[in-house]
C-alpha cells in the first residue's frame, strides 16, 4: 500500500509541510490541528530524541496527518527507529554521493531492496498484518535525501538515479553556504534559485519530488510555483516567537507614554 503522502504527490498535489522543532506532544498536537498535509519531526536541528518522537507521533496520530522525520545523520539505527515508530519517511541531512543514498535506501527498505530489520513495534500496530508489512512498508515509505552541498548538487543526478530514492530535499541555509553564500532561507540569489529550477527539473524528469525548505507564506507558494511539490512554510518555534513578538510590538505601540 503507497502511503497517504506518496499518494498525495501521485495525484500531482504539492504538500504543504509544517515542521516540528519542539519536543513535546502538545506542539506536536497544536501542529497537526491547523491542517499540513504532512509534517516533519526535526531529530537534527530540533530537540527531539527517541521519547519525544514517540510522543509527537502519538500526538498527531488522531489527524492522521503524515509524518516525515529528518534524522541527525545517515545511521541505520536511528533511520531504523523513526520508521519503527510509524513515520512515513526520512529526510536525511548531508549526503553527498550516490554511494551515500543507497546507505540511506538500504536502510529505509526491507531485504531484498535494502537492509532494515523487521521489528516494527509501534508501525505494526496500524499498519498492515505482518506478513504483508514488507512489501507496503517499502511502497510506502518515502526516502528523501537532502541537497545541502557541492558535492550533493554536482551529482544530483547520479543521487537521484539511485534505486529507492523518493526524491530530494532541499536546504537552504546549507546549500547556500556550499555555493559560496551566506546562510538565509528564501533565497533570491541568482545562482541559487538556477539551482533550484535544475534540482526541479532533474526530479521532474524522473518522476521524483524535490522538496525545499522555506520562512515565509510567500516564498512557499513562490517554491509550489517554480515545481516544488513538498514545501515547508514554518517550524513551530518560528511561529511560536514570531507571534508572540508581533502581538508584543502591537502592545507596546498602542501605549500612550506614561
């Protein structure tokens, strides 16, 4: 069975992803309620370890939103766990060479595609009969390598030919150092948005996503334009301080002076 996210992308959609940075089940709740069509549990960035993944999950399990995770490195153990847990895919940070994606694939996949060991605790609980959960863990689950260095986007190709792979995610921040920039989430510079519209056309062809990461509403629906069909708009500590700033600066500006 093809998961609810790869679905979505099958039916040519754009998924609006909301990313997650706080470890706790209560933001992971409050993320789910306002309606991504998938979200993104942050272990590299973001705070989360093994318990607060599980809590997160079971969070937002009753809006049957799916749930990606961004591992802290290309580990099998880890990668291994989060799927155990019942994500539906991995974004994995830094790869830089195919030989490195099809680490990544080998263990996102059940023998024989790949190697992950069969102990789905949690997954197995809402998936389908164990006998049958190989072969739909593999269909479903998807495998998103990122896109951050040179090297990654000189062999973008060769990455995105491997076997398994889903397609590719984009960050910005990363990418931007690689290519000679300073770090900054919607990009504007030329030689990075040519890059975009190359990493977008390479997965297009393929019949791949490309997904990238952005800080703003418009610069989500300026990436849904240029092909991006998984976009972040926001993580929930952005959202958590950016409102609490702005309604802050709307106070203090509407008191008169003592």
């Amino acid at each position: 069975m093809v998961g609810k996210l790869k679905q979505h992308w099958r039916q040519g959609k754009t998924a609006f992803n909301g990313w997650l940075t706080i470890p706790h089940a209560f933001a992971a709740e409050l993320m789910a309620a306002a309606g991504w069509d998938c979200l993104t549990i942050d272990m590299q960035h973001g705070l989360f370890e093994a318990a607060s993944l599980l809590g997160a999950l079971q969070a937002i399990q009753p809006r049957e939103t799916p749930v990606l995770v961004r591992v802290p490195w290309n580990e099998p153990g880890i990668i291994g766990k989060a799927l155990d847990a019942g994500a539906e895919g991995i974004i994995c940070p830094m790869i830089d060479n195919p030989e490195q994606a099809a680490a990544l694939v080998r263990a996102c996949r059940y023998p024989p595609l790949g190697a992950r060991s069969m102990g789905p605790v949690r997954a197995g609980l809402y998936g389908p009969p164990i006998g049958q959960f190989r072969e739909e863990s593999d269909l479903g689950v998807a495998c998103l390598p990122m896109i951050e260095t040179r090297s990654a986007f000189e062999g973008l190709e060769a990455i995105l030919d491997v076997p398994g792979v889903d397609g590719v995610y984009v960050g910005p921040n990363d990418l931007g150092l690689a290519l000679g920039h300073g770090p900054g989430m919607d990009r504007t510079e030329p030689e990075i948005l040519a890059a975009y519209v190359h990493i977008v056309a390479a997965c297009t062809q393929r019949g791949l996503v490309a997904g990238v990461h952005t800080a703003s509403a418009a610069y989500a629906k300026r990436a849904e334009a240029m092909g991006f069909r998984l976009v972040t708009g926001g993580a929930d500590s952005g959202f958590v301080l950016g409102g609490a700033r702005a309604t802050l600066a709307s106070i203090r500006a509407g008191n008169s002076a003592p």
